[in-house]
C-alpha cells in the first residue's frame, strides 16, 4: 500500500460499515463524514445536540439532509455524546468510533467505562500511517499520542497494535525498528535496552507477524543508504515499516515534524480496543480526518 488514498480505494463498499461520531457538531469532521459518504466508505451516526447539529449541515453541507447514511441522535452534553457513541459500538450498531468536538479524556472515559466500554485487556495505542514524498510505502509510527513512558511489556504490546494495522493495509510481514538515538546498546540509554529486548522477544516468539531490529537510529531505520555507511547490515536494514518511537515526545516531535515541515498526508487511529478509535487533533484537516477514518475501516474489516 503506496498511498493513504490507495487504502481508501481498497475498502469494500458491500462491508456493512458504520462510524459512530461522538460530539459531531464541528465543521471539520462533518466535512470529512461529507467525503468519506461521497466515496460510499461507510454510514455515519452522528451524536450531538440535535438542533445545532441539524443547523450546521443545514448551513454548510446541505447535501447531507435526509441522507440514508446519515443519521442523527440527539444527546445533552459532551459526556452523553461519549457514552451513546461508544454504547452503540458496544452495541456492535458500529464499527468505528470517532471523536467530535469533545475533549480526549471524556471520550477515553466513555472508552474505559467497565459496563458498555471498549477494552479488551490490551494496552491502547496511537498508530500513524505517513504518506511521505519519496518513499514507496507507508510508514506507520507509533506511539504519539497515548503512552507518555511506556516500559518493556507495554511497548511490546504496542508493537503487536501497529501490526496488526500495518497488516490490515496489506504489509503482510511489518519490519518493526524500535528507535533510539544510536544504534549499539548502551547500559546509559534505556531506550537501546528495550531495542534489544524487544529485538530478542520477536526472535523468541512473544512478539509475532514481523520482524523486530533494534536499536536503530533514524536514518538507519529508513534508509538502506546511512544503514549500508553505519555497516548495518541483512534484507532489514533501512526498510522499517514502523517506527516505534521511546516515548511520547519524541512521537510528538517527529509526528509534527513530518506534517509540518515535509507536509506528509497522515492517518491515525488509537488500537488496542474493541473497535478502532478515530482520535484526531481539532488542529487536523478534514483530509487527516477522512485517511484517519480510512485507516480505522480498513483494520476494523480484517
């Protein structure tokens, strides 16, 4: 899978496909739920204050009133948008949740909830597919956006999140590169520590469906040019799939880094739950929103 808009292609229209969006009422998710009928990717049930979301569509996508993929429920508040969006995936009614205009921690709150919630024992986690001029395939980065630290188990179970993704988009063995700043161990650097756990876990089996090879830096990682000049070799070396960041600031920094500086088209999508989660920034394009919905279709019919 080359582009983010291939993937989109690659969804199968017969799939009974059904997003539910938590807070819906905001001019940027309703244009990407405008797109993503536009392309027959699936039908939307929208939760918010009735009146306010009838007048928006009314307003600014007029196109969209009485449409059959479109339905609306009327609900108080941001945390009952969260709780009937999320029951009604609970409910399997659908298969995708996606976040409105609603602040990350209810939705998440609604998420955890032990009676309609959505987790499943696993560690949640952020995983990013990148678009990126140059490059002949996706590059998936993870996790940006929900572990702060995390420690040895957790980044093996969000290694297994990112590919079980990176399958879903058709990359059937993933090349996994946990990153550090160098690419020996170093006792003074936990991130090469955990590198090489993880490297060592994969080859033991406890991590499965890729190929784990780490500590790399960078450059090493994604580039069989600076891997083949640092002497690192085998059919691995510079041709990661995923990037599994050490900790949250670094996700942070080279997630807004490649939209920002190299403009790279982005979906993201929070693994690990019952059903994907579509968490997306209010500072995110309705595009990002609609490859992020994508994204969150395709794994949730593999």
């Amino acid at each position: 899978m080359a582009t983010l808009a291939e993937l989109m292609d690659e969804i199968s229209i017969e799939a009974d496909n059904a997003v539910a969006v938590a807070a819906a009422a905001d001019l940027e998710v309703l244009e990407a739920v405008s797109l993503a009928i536009e392309r027959d990717l699936a039908s939307f049930r929208l939760y918010d204050d009735e009146a306010k979301l009838k007048q928006m569509i009314s307003t600014s996508f007029p196109h969209l009133i009485n449409h059959p993929k479109l339905l609306i429920f009327h609900v108080k508040g941001a945390a009952q948008a969260a709780k009937e969006a999320v029951k009604s995936v609970y409910m399997n009614d659908s298969s995708v949740l996606m976040k409105g205009h609603i602040p990350t921690a209810v939705l998440l709150k609604a998420v955890l909830n032990p009676d309609f919630g959505l987790r499943t024992g696993n560690v949640l986690s952020h995983v990013a597919a990148f678009e990126i001029e140059g490059f002949d395939r996706l590059i998936f980065i993870t996790d940006a956006g929900m572990n702060i630290d995390p420690d040895l188990q957790q980044k093996a179970q969000i290694i297994q999140n990112a590919v079980q993704i990176a399958r879903s988009t058709g990359v059937q063995l993933p090349i996994v590169a946990p990153l550090a700043a160098v690419e020996v161990i170093n006792p003074a650097m936990q991130a090469t520590l955990d590198a090489a756990a993880l490297t060592a876990m994969n080859k033991r089996g406890q991590i499965t469906d890729c190929i784990v090879d780490g500590p790399l830096a960078l450059d090493n990682a994604i580039s069989p040019i600076a891997a083949k000049h640092k002497g690192i070799t085998g059919d691995t070396a510079g041709k990661a799939d995923i990037l599994l960041v050490p900790n949250i600031e670094a996700g942070n920094i080279l997630y807004k880094s490649l939209v920002y500086f190299s403009k790279a088209k982005v979906g993201g999508i929070i693994a690990g739950a019952k059903a994907p989660i579509v968490l997306t920034s209010r500072a995110d394009s309705a595009e990002s929103k609609l490859y992020s919905l994508a994204l969150a279709l395709r794994s949730s019919n593999i």
